[in-house]
C-alpha cells in the first residue's frame, strides 16, 4: 500500500469511533443526558446516565427510548423522541467544538495514506458531520462521516455491501459495543482507553486477547513493530 511505511500492517480501511477516540467527549456527552433528563427528576437523571454508560456507542435516540419506555413508563413516540435528542444536541455542541482533539491524528494519517479512513459514530450524523468539519478533521476521512440514527452495526453492513468499506479493515474504538460491531462485520479492532468511560475494559479486552492501547498518538507505532502480529478478534 503506497504511502505506508516498511512493516506496517496494511489495512484498506480504518474505522473510527467519535467520542473517547477521535475527541475527548465522553464526559460532555455524559452530563448531556444527565441534564435533559433532569427535568423528569434526578432518579431518572442518573438511571438514564447509567445506562448511557453501560450502553456507550449505541445512538442517543436509543437512550432516549430507554428513558421514557423503560424508565419513566411514558410513551416512546417518534416525536417525543426526537425532542429529548433536539435539546441534548444543543446542550453538547458547543462543548464539542472546544473539547480535546486525540493527538497523532496527521501523524497517523500520513502513515497510512494508502488506506481510506471513516467515522462510525452513535452521535447523530448531521452533529458529527458539522462539528468534525468545525474543528478542521473532516477532509481526513475520505471514505465517510456516519452516525446515528442508523446503528453502528447497520453502517458497517451497509458500507460493506456498497464496497466503500473494504477488508482488511481496523476498528478504533472505545466501547464493549464498538468492538460487538467491529466483530459482527469481520474487522479487526484495537480499544483505546484514555477516554473511556468503560470500566470494566481491561478485564474485557483481558478475556478477548484483543489489543489495547493508550490513544491514537500509539496506533502508527503499534501498526509498525515488527514484534506485533495481526490483531485478533
């Protein structure tokens, strides 16, 4: 693969989550539900910002069904929905345009230029697409910016079946769910910790054999060593 240095493993595509790999966002996308939820009470608040956490990945409209179906016992129409989601949106976007940028990004782009980059993201697309464009990291991801509401596990179908996305294939991601999706669609995958708001990973990634490291500014030198065999899933 042109552009890639000697002894790099070459992958046609690499796969991004958005929140705790691409920019530091967890903790903004955390305080998110705990705030619109708030005004159906501070139980609901923290049920919903717990589930959040022990569900990261998964789309926002998601939750907010979760919220009013399972822990509010309120109809989860489409409308009431997209409500809950509209006011969350608002509430993190502008955090989102200010918080932390992974380091090593050009750095690792520059070692894989080869490669075709794309974001699989749970945050909504049209916020994603906007935001990453705000902060200047678009152009990198020359095969796509998708999120929710389609799902992680439906993007990934989808972009395979239209030849977008092609194996072999990593997934850098940060979330139980993100290597689930990683896993379901044939592609390797390494857990970036620095952010996670997953505490059980180490045991997780302990019990899969599966790589794990600091944060992308790793990635390029994890790729090179000639000591590291392929990822296992």
């Amino acid at each position: 693969m042109m552009g890639q240095p000697a002894g790099i493993v070459r992958y046609t595509t690499f796969v991004f989550d958005c929140d705790g790999v691409l920019l530091d966002s967890n903790r903004i996308k955390t305080e998110g539900f705990r705030a619109v939820a708030g005004r159906f009470g501070a139980e609901a608040a923290e049920a919903l910002v717990q589930y959040h956490v022990q569900h990261g990945g998964i789309s926002r409209y998601r939750k907010f069904e979760h919220l009013l179906a399972n822990i509010l016992h309120l109809p989860a129409g489409a409308e009431e929905v997209q409500a809950l989601a509209d006011a969350y949106g608002e509430y993190v976007e502008e955090n989102l345009l200010t918080c932390a940028v992974a380091p090593g990004l050009p750095e690792l782009r520059k070692a894989t230029a080869g490669s075709r980059w794309m974001v699989v993201s749970g945050g909504d697309q049209a916020q994603l697409r906007r935001v990453l464009t705000n902060r200047g990291l678009a152009e990198l991801f020359d095969a796509g910016i998708y999120g929710s509401p389609t799902t992680k596990d439906d993007i990934l179908q989808r972009e395979l079946d239209a030849g977008n996305l092609e194996r072999p294939a990593l997934f850098l991601g940060d979330s139980r769910y993100d290597h689930q999706a990683a896993h379901g669609a044939g592609l390797d995958f390494v857990f970036l910790h620095q952010w996670t708001e997953f505490a059980d990973w180490t045991s997780y990634c302990s019990h899969r054999g599966l790589p794990h490291l600091t944060c992308i500014a790793a990635v390029a030198d994890w790729l090179s060593a000639a000591a590291v065999p392929g990822p296992q899933m």
